[in-house]
C-alpha cells in the first residue's frame, strides 16, 4: 500500500468556462459525519449496476504490477475509434471529480485500438485548428505534478451512456515521450506513467464540460496547457478553441449529462481491505437519480465553497474524489515520519483518532456541518497494510497545494457513507456539489 496522494487539475481561473453562473437552490444546516461513515437524506439512494445509467466502482489495488495506494476509486470504459464500433475496455480508471475528461495512459490503450505504427489511438493526436501541420499536444497540471501527451479523439461508453465523439487526452509514458515534454510543462512531478497514477487512466468528472475553457481559447497570454506540436522541434503554447478542448465526457452524452453521483459504503474505522461503490450519471434526469433533498453547495466559478475549521473561516474548499485523503492545514497535528504529507494524531501502536469538525458553506448560503476524525495513518497501515479502503486519513494542504495553506480538500474519505453530487456547469444550473 503506498501512501501517495492524488489531487485535482487547477487551471487557475481556465478551469471554469462557466458562462453564467446560477444558484441551485440547496437545503440549509444539515449535519454529516465524514470519516466513519456520513448521511444525509441523499443516502436513501438505492442503485443498481443493472440501470444504464449506472456502473460499479471499486476501491482496491488498482493494476497489475503497481504497489497500489490506498483511497483510489476505480472504473472501467469502454473507448472506441471516433464515429466507430471498433471499441475496447479499459480498466481501472481512476474516477476524479477534481479534473474534467478522460486521460488515457499510452501504453495501456488496447491493440484493438492501436495505430498500424502501434503509436496508440488514432488518431494520435488532433490538428492544430490554426495550423492543420501541426498538432494538439496538453500539459494538464495536477496540483502535485503535470500530464503530457496528445489530444485526440474518442468515442466513449461507460455502462449505457456513450458520446460519438469526445476530444481526450493521451498521457504519453514513452521514454522519451514524443513529441517531447516542453521546458514549461515540466514543472513538479512527472504523471506521465501507470504508477504515478496508481490507475491506467483518469476519467474526469468534475464540475466543468472542459478542463480548461474560455482562458485556453482566448488569445490574451492564454495558460501554458494546449501546445501545437510541429513534426519536429519544440511545441509551443497556443490558444485552443473551447469546442476542440479536452472535455468531460459526461457532459457530452445524450442524456443524464448534467452532472454525476458517486456513493461508497460506510467502512469500519480501520478500513476495509476493498469498498464497492457505484458511479452514477444524470442528477434528477431518472426515477434513480433524483437530489432528494440534500445538502446543496454552489461553488464559484473555479469550483469552490468555503469552509470553516479551526478558527479560518476563509478556506477554499472542494470534493474531491481524486485525493486520497482530508486535507487541510492544521498547525496542531502531528505529521507522519514516513508519510510527511498526512497527520498522524495519536498513538501509531492503538486506533486513536482525533474528532474534529468543519462547516461548509455554498455561495448561495447553504450550509452544512460536517465531523470528522484524523487518524494515525502509521498504525492504520501496520495494522493492516492491505486495506485499500481507509476513511480516517487525513493530510496538510500544503503538501498538496503547493504552499498554500488556505484549501480544504474534502478528498476520498469524505465519499465513505455518503451519496455525493457533482452538478456540471451549465446555462441553468451548476456548478455545484451536494450530499
């Protein structure tokens, strides 16, 4: 089990295309536990992997040949030729609700779909829209590294729900990948491998239809994340039109595209070796998917509440799937000897956990109290080292957002016992997160 931790895409102010922002009505005050396991009257949620708009997620150890990490929700999707039956599935995708498309590992991309030069998709990579010699290469930054490779495109399937034609990333883990990483993408730790990851991909399906919207498109010192990439040389930072973009592929289905639920089972407070979960598609487009009274947050247009905790009543806050654990900045917690990113309250020889609690508020005034417990993350891995689900763990946010302490990241624990909402942007509704 590897203690790494996994946070989401921020594109600054790029990650939100958001055109207009709207107020989701959400319901007020209501109290939840994360940690050991949360409700809220969302949770009366009973799903099938039988409806379309439903499949299986699962905590556990992730591909073949990787030491696996704790606290990684998985998923697979089928991937097909743009406009094509010519598919393959691909499994254990990590499912992130902090960054926005689907990113494939280069290696991992099926020979069903591989090039006659064996490359990977094909296409290999989308061209230049301003340059039809060139093509698209992206540098996403993830707050604790970077993902280099092509833009490409895909048809995408995940259960019953499928879009034709989607414009994805993919990470390209050849050694050297070519074309090769520009000097200003290279910033932080290279993502470009199934290890780094944990996964063989990442489905992202967050908040916004692209992950980086209308500061990519525009021409005004756009943010190095689209390159146009020559046949030879260096690629260079370039505009790219929204429509073009890396996008969520929900957003793109034909229905239940306006946004996603995932709900992970309450766990024992020392963990459970796997957790079985479902991804599900669509808020109140199904007799299943309904909002049923929960908790609603409206972010602002980066896709951020604010949340109170230990006297900071101005953290930016956020749900995010794709990390593995609480984070937030804490001077009183002990920090892990061999983990130095997390808190390790307590004794690491008996399960002492540390109560604490935070208040979340959604920019339309909806709030919620939300208790939680901060564990000793020695003793939950000597205690039982192949639990991959673990729902205690907590972590510093400097350590996960560069230097900034100013962020609570309500991570994957958060998820354990709980049905969570992510309402995609759009002209009516969203962004928002609810549980």
């Amino acid at each position: 089990m590897t203690p790494v931790h996994r946070s989401r895409a921020r594109v600054g102010l790029a990650a939100a295309s958001l055109a207009l922002l709207v107020a989701c009505g959400g319901g007020g005050g209501g109290g939840s536990s994360a940690g050991s396991g949360g409700s809220s009257s969302a949770d009366a949620h009973n799903f099938s992997v039988d409806s379309p708009n439903v499949v299986a997620m699962m905590i556990g150890n992730g591909p073949s040949g990787v030491q696996g990490a704790f606290n990684i929700p998985y998923t697979s999707v089928t991937v097909c030729l743009p406009n094509s039956t010519t598919c393959a599935t691909i499994a254990n995708l990590l499912v992130d609700t902090g960054s926005s498309g689907l990113r494939l590992i280069k290696s991992q991309i099926p020979a069903a779909l591989a090039c006659s030069n064996g490359a990977g998709l094909c296409p290999i990579a989308d061209p230049n829209p301003s340059n039809a010699g060139n093509t698209i290469g992206e540098c996403l930054p993830f707050a604790d590294g970077y993902a280099w490779g092509a833009v490409s495109t895909a048809g995408v399937k995940i259960g019953g729900e499928s879009a034709a034609s989607v414009p994805i990333q993919i990470i390209d883990d050849s050694q050297p990948p070519s074309p090769a990483v520009p000097d200003s993408c290279a910033v932080g730790t290279d993502l470009n491998s199934v290890s780094a990851f944990d996964a063989n991909g990442v489905l992202g399906v967050g908040l916004f239809v692209q992950d980086c919207g209308a500061d990519c498109a525009s021409g005004n010192d756009p943010p190095d994340v689209y390159y146009t990439c020559p046949s030879s040389g260096q690629c260079t930072p370039t505009t790219l039109p929204i429509s073009d973009q890396v996008s969520n592929p929900v957003a793109s289905f034909s229905v239940d595209n306006n946004g996603v639920i995932l709900q992970l089972p309450a766990i024992a407070a020392t963990g459970a070796a796997t957790a079985n979960g479902y991804l599900v598609f669509g808020i109140g487009t199904q007799s299943n998917n309904a909002l049923q009274g929960a908790t609603t947050l409206t972010t602002n247009p980066e896709g951020e509440f604010s949340a109170s905790f230990d006297g900071n009543d101005s953290l930016s806050a956020f749900i995010d799937s794709g990390s593995n654990a609480l984070f937030f900045p804490d001077s009183t917690l002990p920090i892990c000897q061999d983990a130095m990113q997390f808190y390790c309250p307590g004794s690491s020889s008996s399960l002492s956990a540390t109560s604490l609690s935070a208040m979340n508020q959604g920019v339309s005034g909806a709030t919620s109290n939300v208790s939680f417990q901060a564990a000793n993350l020695d003793y939950l891995a000597a205690n039982d080292g192949s639990n991959f689900a673990l729902n205690d763990v907590t972590g510093s946010s400097a350590t996960v957002i560069g230097s900034s302490t100013s962020y609570f990241d309500w991570g994957l624990p958060f998820f354990y016992g709980r049905t969570v909402f992510i309402g995609i942007e759009s002209d009516t509704a969203g962004p928002y997160f609810a549980y």
